[in-house]
C-alpha cells in the first residue's frame, strides 16, 4: 500500500503512548563517527531528536547505542539513554529489527510502555514532523504493522540496464526495451528515514517493508547519507530548503 501523505491529522485525539527510538552505533566505517559528525554546524543525530520533539508525538525519545560519546552528544540535545544496546547488535550487518525489539524489550523493562515505535534512523536530516504524524495516522487507519515515507524512482525501474564487463549496455527487462515510460507503473523505494511499527510487531520480529504501508513523500527531500559524496550533497539540499 502507498499513500501520497495528504491524511486527516487528528492531533491529540487518543491517548495512545509512543516512543522514538534512533537506532546510533559508533562504529560506522564509510563516514567515520558519522552519527555524530557535524551537519550543517550541529551533529547530525541532533536533527532527528529535534524533529521527534517537535512533533510532540513522543512520551520518551530513546536513542539506542553502544557508544559512549555518542550517548553524551544525544542527551545533550535533549534525548534519553536509559539503557546501552549489546554490541552484538551494533555490527556492520545487524539490521533494524532486532535493534528495535531489544529496545521494545528494554523500555518494557523501565516501565516505558507504548502501543507504537517510531524508529528514526540518526542520520536523516530532511524528516519534518508532518511525515511523522502522517505515518502514525496511516498505522492507525489501515491494517498494517508498519509504516514508512517512500518516494518516487526518477526514472521507469523496468527500463533500467546494466553495463558489461566490455561496456555493453543491456536492459534489465528486455521486454521494455520499446515501452514508453509513461506507460509503465510508478515505482518507489524505501527512504530510509523512519519507521513506525507496532509494539507487537517490532517484537514479533515482523519484516518492516513487506508487512508495511508506503507514505509518500517528494524526492527533493530524499538523500540516503552512505559516503562523503552524499553528505556534501545532503548538506547543500539542507542549506538551501533551510534559507529558502
């Protein structure tokens, strides 16, 4: 299911708790200390927790780490780190479901109960608090158990080719080679930005995209941070949406 995020945003209509998580390791290798590096003159896990508190959604704002410095630099803005994450699950591989279960698990055993998890990933800069509260009206509406901001590919995914070894170029899907991409269905991919899921399918270990809604969101504010490349150009996008 997608949605294009333009739902009824009922504010303050439940009582239902909620908590954000933003999942931290220390132990990036691409962009060192990348959680924390400066974004914009402030370190980019600050961006997350501001926008968390903005949106006054949250009862605790929770981020998960295994790093000393790291757990300083969020509570200094504001955030809480009530417990540490194990650093078997703070690996180059671990993925974000068991990290969310452990933190489901260890806010359950602070007394820290809530019917929904936000997992906001640390390094996503262009959340604003209307996605937040759109994603967790749509969890509520429909019958799901996650949701998550997706947008548009720039350009027909089955028209999509593949260099050779020689330089050849061959499509994917042969069998679009003619078609005309206005033709073809829009496609999407998953932002990386934050999740929301229940409680009971953050623990049941459920996979987050197949078991989930897409809430979409433009792709003027979409940058999947991964190297140096990608921060410059996340940095450029921010300055100039923030001087507009």
């Amino acid at each position: 299911m997608v949605f294009n995020g333009k739902v009824e945003l009922n504010e303050g209509a439940d009582e239902d708790m909620n908590i954000a998580v933003i999942p931290a390791r220390g132990g990036s290798k691409r962009i060192p200390r990348k959680n924390i590096k400066l974004f914009d003159g402030r370190p980019i896990i600050y961006y997350s927790i501001k926008v968390a508190q903005d949106s006054k959604l949250f009862d605790h704002i929770i981020v998960s780490t295994d790093d000393e410095e790291i757990a300083d630099t969020a509570i200094s803005c504001g955030a809480e780190v009530p417990f540490r994450r194990p650093y078997e699950l703070a690996e180059d591989s671990t993925p974000t479901v068991p990290v969310m279960a452990h933190a489901v698990k260890a806010c359950n055993e602070l007394g820290f109960y809530a019917d929904f998890f936000c997992c906001i990933y640390p390094c996503a800069p262009f959340v604003i608090k209307h996605d937040l509260a759109a994603g967790l009206a749509q969890l509520k509406k429909i019958p799901v158990d996650f949701v998550y901001p997706v947008t548009e590919f720039p350009h027909p995914v089955q028209r999509s080719m593949y260099r050779s070894e020689t330089g050849e170029m061959k499509f994917l899907y042969p069998e679009h080679e003619l078609s005309r991409t206005q033709d073809l269905p829009v496609t999407y991919h998953d932002t990386g930005q934050f999740y929301w899921g229940k409680s009971s399918a953050w623990l049941g270990m459920k996979r987050m995209h197949s078991k989930g809604a897409g809430l979409v969101i433009p792709n003027w504010r979409v940058v999947d941070i991964d190297n140096e490349d990608d921060w410059k150009r996340a940095e450029i996008m921010y300055k100039s949406i923030k001087y507009q």
